[in-house]
C-alpha cells in the first residue's frame, strides 16, 4: 500500500511539474522574428533636426549603421534607393542643464544632457512600418573642468557615448521584437 502511495505521489508531482512548464507562457528574450526574411540592406541616412545641435544628426545615423553592421548579417547602404529597408529619424529635442556646481567658484562642474528622438524602420517597397520608437529619451552626463586655463570642452565626447548608447538600444529593440 505504501509503494502504491508513493508511485501515485510521484506520479502527480511530474504531472503538474510537466503541465507547469507546457503552459507557463514564458519565453527566452531575443529570440524575436521581428524583420521580415526579405530584408538584407538597411539605410540608415542623416536624421532631421529640430535643434540647435548639429553633430548628432551624422553622429547617431553611423553609430547605428556600425551596430547593424557588428551584431547582423545586414549591409549598411547609404543610399536608401538600394536599401530593403530604411530608418529614419527625428532629433525632436536637446536639453543641456547643469547639474552640479563647485562651491568654490560657483561655476557648474556637472552637466546633464537629453535628447529626444523619433525613429521609424521602413520596408522600402511596401513603405510597412517594421518598428517605430516615439519620443525616446537618453541621458548623458559630463564633466566640466573647473580649471578655466585647462577647460576641454566634453559635450562632444558626451554626445559620442550618448550616439552609441542610442544605436544600441535601437539595434536591440529591432533585432529583440520589444
């Protein structure tokens, strides 16, 4: 009787143990087939501006073309006529405000940066929406030299990083269907 009990225990354990992991609903992240097979080319041309700075409109199209071109087997084109498909983006917004300041000289010593961008990936023939991002904001934080006869300026060096923290969000967020 006893062994019976158990068989019939152990039984039921690995029914619901197997009935958990059939339905549960997770799924391993990255996995998405969000872009169609047809693609190969993507165009990534200079975004529009609505500010002030110039810089990122080349910086953060060639940051996400070289992200494309390290995680996938895409070819980067620069003409959009030849590419399958094309992103394009807006800078909509630049906001720069101090942060931090030296109580020494009252100047600030810290400066955070934000930007916000609206991009959109287009297949090229069908002009289909493949992914959209709204309104995206990304932050970065410099350093200012409080010595004025060694000042460098790092707003450039800021918007470097930023570029690259934005291509890969993007790449990602494309290649990760999320």
């Amino acid at each position: 009787m006893r062994r019976a009990g158990r068989a019939w225990v152990v039984s039921a354990a690995l029914g619901v143990l197997l009935a958990s992991l059939a339905g549960c609903g997770y799924h391993v992240g990255g996995k998405g087939d969000l872009l169609p097979k047809t693609l190969h080319t993507i165009a990534c041309p200079a975004f529009s501006n609505a500010t002030t700075k110039y810089k990122l409109t080349g910086l953060l199209p060639q940051e996400i073309g070289r992200e494309f071109t390290a995680r996938t087997s895409y070819k980067v084109v620069a003409d959009p006529k030849n590419a399958d498909a094309v992103l394009e983006g807006v800078i909509a917004g630049y906001y720069a405000a101090p942060t931090v300041y030296d109580p020494a000289t009252g100047r600030s010593s810290g400066v955070m940066v934000s930007i916000w961008l609206t991009m959109t990936l287009r297949e090229r023939a069908t002009n289909k929406v493949l992914w959209t991002r709204y309104r995206m904001e990304v932050r970065e934080r410099y350093e200012i030299t409080a010595d004025q006869r060694s000042y460098i300026d790092e707003s450039d060096a800021a918007l470097e990083r930023m570029s690259r923290s934005v291509a890969q969000q993007v790449v990602s967020s494309i290649l990760e269907a999320w």
